[in-house]
C-alpha cells in the first residue's frame, strides 16, 4: 500500500443497541503510516467504534474499509490484515514470553520457516532478550505491553489497533512504548489509538475526538489547539479551588472554568457594546470579595485539554455566550 494513500474510511458509521446510539454516524478518513490518537469520555463510542472497524461487530449503518476490505462483506479478511491489543492485555499469564510467542504466531498463521524470526523480532522489540523462558504473570507492566504489541504484529499487518493500551502503565514505560508505535509507523504501519493521557495525543499525527458517538473534531494537536474557544484563556492561581470554580461559573461572559492542576483555566467571551460580560479584573475582585485568595489572571495558550473539555462538556446552566 502506498504510503500517504486511505487505509481505512468509514462512513456513516452507526451502531445502535436497542435505542441507545453508542456510535452515531462517524466518518473517519485515515492514511497509510498515520497514527491517529482516539480521544473522548468514558462511554463516547471509542471501543464500540474499533470493534466495528476491526470486523468483530457488525455496524447498524453507514460502511467502512479497512486496508481495502469492506468490514461487512469481508470481516474475516479485515481480521487477517490488522493487529489488535487492549487495555487488558490478551497474553497468558501461565505462559512463557516464548509460548506466548508461539501461540500467537499459530493463531496469525504465520508460515512456520518465517515464526523464529518473528519471534526473536517480537522478543528484541520488547526488550527481552533472555528472558524467554519467564512466566508472563512474573513481568513488569511495561514489558507485558511491549510484549502485547510484539504479539499483535508477528503477522506484519498494515492497520494496527490498540484500545487504550498503556493505561496503568507507568510513564516512563508510556514512553518507550509510543517509540514502537513510531517505529511502526515510519515502516508503513497505521495505527489507531484510543487514549485517555493528552500527553500521548501529542505523540499522534491527528486526533479524532469523539463524544456521544459523534465525531466532534479532527486534526493535528497544532490545529485543535488553534480551535476557537469561544473567547480568551486565562490561568489563575486561587485557593480554595472548588469555591473558585462554582463562583466563576456563575459569573456572566464565562464560556468555560476547570481546574488544572493548581489553578483554574477560564475563558472569558470577548466584551461588547451589548454585552455584559466580565473582565478578567472584575472576576479577580469578585472572587477576593466572596473570601477566595485569588491572584492575578493571565492569558495563555489553549492546551489539547482546554479543547478538549470546551468541544465535549455540556455548557453549564449559568453561561451567558455561546
């Protein structure tokens, strides 16, 4: 397949279960090499939407392929051409890394005079070199995952799937593992990727974000962070947090409020002629008046974050801008 060329495309892309609308007409347009990081809330369709794409649930409507396969129609074909790791990593704990190895080779049905290649591939790109004879319940979190990764790609296939794959992982192991990913990915492979960590969607080409089953946005981290916020960010250091936030939410012009980590992020829609939204001063002394020990505001770049929680949280009840 042609690098830059479509290796997977999905349109109209539905699933219902019963009248609950878990994935709701999703178009997704990936290439060849991409890496494509899956981001939204618990419950968004993310799962859902990858086992579609992966032939292992059958869509209510709309269509897709998948490295040239149509997942309806040739289901056992799309299975043959990609490779698939969870959250809950699928090797056998009772098993060796080497049988592990093996087991997963017979599955793919890997020619037999190509398996100890593979293997010693899948081993080295791991990390571990002799240690192939260790029970799989005996290793750190980090190797099972590189060993995870190493198993779903001992057939060498084009589209790579992995639905939240370091969660619980430290970050260190994080790392390493999203250099595979990379390494992958310059050798040719696409790889889709649900997250939860928006350290990680930095590390992917484009990000889809998705909630209530709906594609909200997509593009580069640099073009969802140039994404309009409805009006200017400001970073401000106050204590209490909770007291800061539920007032700031109250006061009028406040399109979004969160906290991150020590401070709350918040953005303020632009003053008008008619409007009667507050400065970023004015919510400073509102706050000291209401006995919060706030400091000074300052504006500040949109981080994937921000973006994210102004595209996929409800507007609150006491928001007087769009």
């Amino acid at each position: 397949m042609n690098a830059g060329a479509p290796v997977m495309g999905g349109e109209g892309l539905t699933r219902r279960f019963g009248d609950f609308v878990a994935v709701d007409r999703l178009d997704l347009n990936i290439l060849s090499g991409e890496v494509v990081g899956f981001l939204g809330p618990n419950g968004a369709g993310k799962s859902t939407t990858i086992r579609m794409l992966c032939g292992l649930l059958l869509p209510s409507a709309g269509s897709a392929r998948v490295a040239g396969y149509d997942i309806r129609t040739q289901a056992e074909a799309v299975r043959e051409h990609i490779g698939y790791m969870s959250q809950r990593f699928s090797l056998y704990n009772d098993m060796t890394v080497r049988e592990n190895l093996r087991f997963f080779a017979g599955m793919y049905r890997v020619a037999r005079s190509e398996r100890a290649q593979r293997m010693k591939f899948a081993i080295r790109m791991a990390g571990l070199e002799g240690r192939e004879n260790a029970l799989v319940r005996t290793l750190a979190g980090g190797w099972k995952q590189r060993l995870a990764l190493g198993c779903a790609i001992l057939h060498r296939p084009p589209v790579l799937f992995l639905d939240e794959p370091t969660s619980g992982v430290e970050p260190e192991a994080r790392r390493r593992f999203w250099d595979l990913i990379h390494d992958l990915a310059a050798q040719g492979v696409t790889t889709l990727v649900s997250t939860h960590y928006m350290d990680e969607a930095e590390y992917c080409n484009r990000i889809a974000l998705i909630d209530r089953g709906r594609l909200v946005a997509m593009g580069s981290p640099r073009e969802l962070r140039a994404h309009e916020l409805g009006g200017t960010l400001y970073a401000l250091r106050c204590q209490p947090l909770g007291a800061a936030l539920q007032l700031t939410l109250t006061q009028p012009g406040v399109v979004e409020a969160a906290i991150f980590g020590d401070r709350l992020h918040v953005v303020l829609a632009p003053p008008g002629p008619e409007s009667a939204s507050i400065t970023a001063d004015e919510l400073i002394i509102r706050l000291r008046q209401a006995g919060v020990d706030a400091g000074q505001a300052h504006p500040v770049s949109p981080s994937l974050e921000d973006v994210f929680i102004r595209l996929v949280s409800p507007p609150h009840q006491n928001r007087n801008h769009p």
